[in-house]
C-alpha cells in the first residue's frame, strides 16, 4: 500500500491576518505600549512643527519630561494621557494608533460654534467652576491639600537649604507657581519626609479638591 504524499504548506491564512513566523510575531511584542505612544506623541508633535523647548512653552509639560515620554521612558497616568492629548490638539485615543499611521492631526482643536441660550437657561446655569491646578511629579504624586505636616502644621516647598514654609494650602501653592521648577516635600511610603519635583502641571483631582 502506497504511503499518503505530504503537501508543504507555504501560506497559511487565520481569518483576516497572514500567518507570520515566530521571531516576526515576537518582534511587534517586544514593543512597549510606552514606545508605542512615544513615538506617536513625537509624530504628532513634529506633525504640529513644534519642538521640544516650544512644545513646553505651549503646554505645562517640562522639555526633559517630553523627552522621556518619547523615548518610551515615563510611566503615564490616564490624567497625564489625557493632558498630553489635549495639548498635541488630538483626542487620547489618537495617541494609541501606530506611529505612522494615517490620522488627521490638528495641532490646534476645533471649537464648535455656540448655539444660542434662552434667557430662562442662561439665569439658572451655574458657572463652570475653574480647576486648581497643581505641580504633578514623575511618579504621578501631586501637591495636594494633605501635605501638611500634622506637628508643624505647614507645607514645605522649595530645596532643602531654601525651604519655606507656609500655613495654608494656597499661599503654598502660590509660592509653587513662582518656582522653576516647583519643588515640594511629602511622606514617602515609609513615612519619611522627602523632596520632589514637578515635570508638569495639571487640575488638582477631585478627591482632594473638594476639600481645598
């Protein structure tokens, strides 16, 4: 009895995507999701003809942090992603495509126009309340109203042989806003005071907002 012949199979098809050998399929893995979005946020930024020092100018990221989010380098939060997408002109979801991809990119967002409101509405709108915005350092801790030390009772800003201290919240804040870079003190996990640094700033979350 005569044995069964073989057929090489030379392309395989799985549904809608080609069959690709191994070492081609751990190559796209070895990406990083941080890479990934790096390097669509510097097309995004070359695409809007900034650079690094303008980009920083134009929004509240620090040039040495941007440089870290494009080299795949900084561990972004979702409010860090979101801001980022703000000021790139995009939405967020812009900043998870494929560097390289066609997308339209607008470096400057498109304002609807404002439709007319009827008196009645426009006495009882309440107006939108304006966010506090605060230094946010590379780990994603925040300035926030907690950081007062319990036996001083003040917030401590500013380098270790130039700190002040302050009794509320927004004189600290305050003080904040006149440094370059904003520098501050906060309890680690430990429980030791230390000193961070600001590489961008944004809207004081809501949880110690409404407290402030």
């Amino acid at each position: 009895m005569s044995r069964p012949t073989r057929t090489k199979i030379t392309n395989v098809t799985i549904g809608a995507w080609p069959f690709r050998s191994q070492s081609a399929i751990l190559g796209i893995m070895k990406t990083s999701l941080r890479k990934q979005v790096g390097l669509r946020a510097k097309e995004l930024r070359l695409a809007a003809g900034m650079s690094q020092e303008a980009f920083a100018a134009h929004s509240d990221f620090a040039r040495s942090y941007m440089s870290r989010i494009e080299r795949g380098g900084a561990n972004l939060s979702l409010d860090a992603i979101e801001q980022l997408a703000a000021a790139l002109g995009v939405e967020a979801a812009a900043l998870f495509v494929e560097a390289g991809s066609s997308l339209p990119i607008s470096s400057v967002p498109s304002i609807s126009p404002i439709s007319p409101i009827a008196p009645a509405t426009l006495s009882s709108a309440a107006p939108a309340a304006t966010p506090i915005m605060v230094p946010f350092s590379d780990d994603g801790s925040y300035f926030h109203p907690g950081l007062m030390r319990p036996n001083a009772k003040t917030y401590r800003v500013g380098n270790k042989e130039a700190s002040k201290y302050f009794p509320t919240f927004d004189k600290a804040l305050e003080h904040l806003n006149s440094m370059k870079p904003a520098r501050w003190w906060r309890p680690n996990a430990k429980g030791n005071w230390c000193l961070v640094t600001a590489v961008r700033w944004g809207p004081l979350p809501d949880v110690h907002a409404a407290g402030s």
